[in-house]
C-alpha cells in the first residue's frame, strides 16, 4: 500500500509540475479532465447521480457547463462570460429540474450545481493564477500552501502533537501540526520567494509578501481538506473513488488544493501583481 501510494504520488507531482510550467492547453486540458471527474464524485457523494455509472440530465448538465467553462477561459478569459457561464448552468440545472419534476428532488438540483462550483469552478483558478502577468512564479504558490502545509502539519503533529483541536471530524489532527503546517508553508514561502522571484526580478522585495500569501493559503488548505472531510462524514463514505491508487479519488487529494487556488490568486493580484 505504502508503495503504491508513494507511486502514485511521484506521478501525481509530476503532471502537476508539469503541466504547470506549460500552462496553455495541457494545464487546461488536465484541469478539464480532472474537474469533470471530481464532479462525478461529488454528485455520487452527495447522492444526487444517475443510478449506476450513467449520469442524470442534471449531471450532463453540470458537465456541459464544466466543458463550456474551461472552453471560455482558454478561449477568453474573460471574468464576464466566466461569471456568464456560470449562471447558464445555475438555470440550465433548474430547468431541467422543473420539466423533470418531480423525478428529481430539489436537494438533488441544490447538491450539483454546489459540486459544480465546489471542485470544477475552484480548480480553474490553478489556470487563471498560471496566465496571469508573472503566473509563472506565481502559481508554485498553490502548492507551497497546499502540499508544503500538508506535508509540516503530519511531521510536526507526529513530533510533538498533543491537543486534539478537531477530535470529532479528524482525530489525528493536532493545534501543534496546524500550527506547523501554516509557519512551514509561510517558510517554505519566503525561501521561495528569496531563492527564486526576487533573483528573477532583484528590484522587488516580496519574499514577505509571498510567506503571507502562503500562509493565509496554508489555513483554506486545512479548512478544505476539513470541509471535504466532512462531506465524508456527513454521507458515510471513507473515499471519494478510486481514480488514485492509494489515495483514493479526486477530491481526496486535490481537495486542499480547490480552496488554496482562488485564494493564492485573488492575494496575489491584490498584494503582488
């Protein structure tokens, strides 16, 4: 088990950094691909997919909408026809929900246009953070936030860990690993911001600025992780799928990063660009 996660792993980091360095159409195309298949299991978590593997009206929807997004923000990028689709597939779900009625019920409509924002929306922010002036740099920062406080939280909760701050939702969790978690990702930040973007550009200052950014990141990267936790719990299952040997689905792993990602962007065009 230990190798196959490490396996899957060592994969997972390599498309990711490098479908990041290339951004354009195979960041977007990954992107695409892995929005639609975290959809697929929140609509089956949340207990409002078609029977079987065949999704409902309401899922081909969400997944038209999905393909429609990622086509306009390659194509366009503008937050306007973004903002646009997004609205189309709210009243594309609610349409489909009323001529079907009353097959389908109203927590079914609410949960996929909720699993339509929740991971394909989020995600897409990994590309506009990419494409954005100096994405390049900017865009490691997700990571540093989401794997680096992941990878602080475990070895320091190992170390010294004693109060439980969630007993109830995630038991092995610690306030000394939170803590270590956020300080090693704002570390991990600042380090990064030394070695890498102030060499880049040796007149700005902003390896602070960058740690601030990773830290404040490294927090949503734990209340994600928590809220899709509680998902779980809620809905009585132990994974999201099976897509990922030894990790489980999608959204067991990436679901740190779907928060992480609109956060670092929105800080980084506010603080940074």
């Amino acid at each position: 088990m230990f190798w196959t996660r490490l396996a899957s792993g060592v994969v997972l980091l390599i498309l990711a950094v490098g479908s990041m360095a290339l951004g354009g159409i195979p960041l977007a195309l990954i992107l695409w691909g892995i929005s639609l298949a975290a959809f697929r299991e929140m609509t089956k978590a949340l207990q409002c997919a078609g029977e079987g593997r065949r999704p409902n009206c309401l899922e081909w929807i969400g997944m038209a909408g999905i393909t429609a997004y990622y086509l306009l923000m390659y194509l366009s990028g503008d937050p306007t026809f973004l903002l646009m689709c997004i609205v189309g597939a709210f009243m594309g779900v609610m349409f489909a929900y009323v001529i079907s009625f009353p097959r389908h019920q109203a927590p079914q409509a609410v949960s996929v246009i909720f699993s339509f924002i929740y991971a394909p929306v989020l995600l897409s922010f990994v590309y506009l953070t990419r494409m954005c002036h100096q994405g390049i740099y900017v865009v490691w920062m997700i990571l540093i936030s989401s794997w680096g406080c992941d990878t602080f939280a475990y070895v320091v909760g190992k170390l010294i860990g004693k109060k439980k701050i969630f007993p109830v939702l995630s038991p092995k969790k610690s306030l000394e690993g939170c803590i270590g978690g956020v300080l090693g990702a704002g570390a991990l930040g600042y380090l990064y911001g030394i070695l890498f973007v102030e060499r880049a550009f040796p007149e700005q200052s902003v390896a602070w600025m960058i740690a601030v950014i990773c830290g404040i990141g490294a927090v949503m990267s734990m209340v994600g992780d928590l809220a899709a936790s509680a998902i779980k719990r809620n809905m009585g299952i132990k994974d999201y799928g099976k897509l990922i040997p030894g990790h489980g689905g999608i959204m067991d792993r990436f679901d740190s990063t779907i928060v992480t990602a609109p956060m670092t962007y929105f800080l980084a065009i506010t603080l940074l660009l």
